[in-house]
C-alpha cells in the first residue's frame, strides 16, 4: 500500500460496471502516492456499485483517503464529471474511466508534471493501447481527410478529429487530454466546464474541454509516458454502433463550429473529413452495416443542420430512443 497522501482528488464516474470499476478503487489503494479522496459518481440502474464503494470507506479510511459514493443525474460522463468536480476539493483533479488499468506510480508520475512545469494546467498519462495495430492505411487516411496523423511526439486538435503520439517516450505538450485520464488544476476548472450538450455517451467531451483551455492557455497542458494506462474499452454500458456514429458525427460538427474559426481552410478540413474521411473509415471496417450507419447520419446532420451547428441537439434523443441500446 502507498504511504503518502497529496492533495489529488480522483473522480470516477461510472455505469453498471462494479466489476471494472473494483480492480480501478484498488490499484488505487496500491499507488506510491495515494489521493485525498476518492470520489465515484455513479448514473447505475442499481446498486451494486454502491455496494462496492461502501467496501473501501473504511479501509481506506485507514490510510488517509476519503472514499465518497455520489449519484449522478443519468445523462453522461460529461455531467457526471462536473458533478464529480462540485464535490471534490483537491488541488488537482484526477479523471478517470472506470475501465482503466493504471501503473503503481501513475499518481505520482502526473504530479512529477506540476512539480515540472509551474505552467502545467492540465496532465494525462499515456494510453499504452490508443493504438492496438498501427495501420499505415488509416494513419494515410486520416492525414488526407483530418489532416492528423500518428507520430511519435504529437497530441494535436483539429477541426475533424485529432492525432496520439504512438511510442511515445518523453513529456511532451498536448493540445488536447484524453477523457480517459485526465487531471487539471482546480482553478481551471471553476472556469471551464464539460459541456453540458453533449450527453448520454458523450463523445468528443474531452477534446471540446480539453481544447478550449489549450486555445486560451497555449503550451499548459502535458502527457507523460511514465504514467502509464491501459484502457480496457469494457463493452458494459456501451451504446449500439449505430449511436456511436450517430452521435459522433453530431457532436463532431457542434464542436466544430463550437471552437475553430471559420476560415477557408478549416471548413475544407471539415468537410473532407466528415463527408469523406468518415466514409473512408466505415468502408475500411468491411461492415456494411456500418457505411449504412453514417449515411443515415449524414441524412439527418444535413436535415438538423442549423440546430447542431447551434448546439440544440434535443432532437438526438428521439432519434436514440428507438434503440434499445440507448436507455
């Protein structure tokens, strides 16, 4: 067990998913370095989550650390982060999915970064699987239609999409933090908040954070090798495909319009990667049901388009609601 206790406070939301989010509370407990409190924010359909964060108050209690057990409101990680927020009281604040596996140094290495760098607004670990198989192909994809594309030392936004640094081996700058694991100092986030737009799966959430804060505060946020992440991708909880692109391609194109400015060469970004680059993708998988899906998308992206672009996305939930997968 670790012996020290800084004043870090990780947040965990969670979803019908004890078993993950067990193993997650007690790597926790085995960190060199330990929180000061431990905060699950729970949107469950029952109470076995409950049940098993009520298992670690006391012990660890023992070592220093709050544990608290949160309801959250049921409309997405987004919300359930801010809400997460509104109860901690740490000076950073530690993000974590409830289906990650973390090294035992992976708290103090995110620290090391704030010790670094006094400039440091925001720090991730690195995703050891981001990329299960590097694929030449998609990486030429994406960097004709995204205009990213993987390298070794490069975290970049752009207005479709944006890049991981693959074999990465040093601290280097980001313009965005993966919603995986992510941490920021306090005082940013009394300023920024997750959108509240984006609910349900809310994809895109970390980068729309994430970015704005780069925008207005260049250079401040890092990735660390040295803090060192698996993310399981637990298929608990998880919405069908056909919402994945559904949703995906609607909150794409608010954020878009949401944080880049409309310049000739960003909406051209835009356009072939949301009208060509995502096609691309979908024919790379060889499922047809997937190609189908983002058409569909596309349908009713151009029939909605004035009320994404706005950020009024209520529609999105009749559209959902027809999937069982959904609820």
């Amino acid at each position: 067990m670790g012996s020290k206790v800084r004043n870090i406070s990780v947040i965990i939301p969670t979803k019908n998913r004890p078993n993950d989010l067990n193993l997650l509370i007690e790597l926790l407990g085995e960190q060199t370095i330990l929180p000061k409190e431990v905060i699950v924010v729970d949107d469950s359909t029952d109470s076995k989550t409950k049940e098993i964060v009520n298992r670690y108050i006391k012990r660890f209690e023992s070592l220093g650390v709050e544990v608290k057990h949160v309801r959250g409101n049921g409309e997405g990680i987004a919300l359930a982060r801010n809400i997460g927020f509104s109860y901690s009281t740490g000076e950073i604040c530690l993000f974590l999915d409830d289906d990650i596996i973390i090294n035992r140094r992976y708290i103090e290495e995110i620290l090391k970064i704030y010790e670094r760098f006094p400039n440091a607004i925001g720090v991730s670990g690195y995703i050891l699987n981001f990329f299960p198989e590097f694929s030449t192909l998609r990486n030429a994809i994406t960097k004709v239609f995204f205009g990213v594309y993987g390298t070794p030392d490069k975290c970049q936004a752009r207005p479709l999409g944006m890049s991981y640094p693959y074999r990465l081996e040093k601290v280097i700058n980001c313009e965005w933090l993966s919603g995986t694991n992510s941490s920021y100092r306090r005082e940013i986030l009394k300023i920024f908040k997750w959108d509240k737009k984006l609910k349900r799966y809310s994809l895109c959430e970390d980068k729309d954070l994430s970015y704005r804060i780069h925008k207005r505060f260049p250079n401040s946020l890092f990735i660390t090798p040295h803090a060192k992440v698996i993310h399981k991708a637990s298929p608990t909880g998880r919405l069908s495909d056909k919402n994945v692109i559904y949703l995906g391609t609607m909150y794409s194109t608010y954020i878009y319009f949401k944080n880049w400015k409309q310049t000739f060469r960003n909406l051209l970004t835009f356009i072939l990667g949301m009208f060509f680059g995502y096609l691309m993708l979908r024919i790379l998988t060889s499922n047809p049901k997937l190609v189908i899906y983002q058409i569909g998308a596309y349908f009713h992206l151009l029939k909605n388009f004035e009320k994404v672009k706005n950020g009024n996305l209520d529609f999105l939930e009749k559209i959902m609601l027809a999937d069982k997968k959904f609820a």
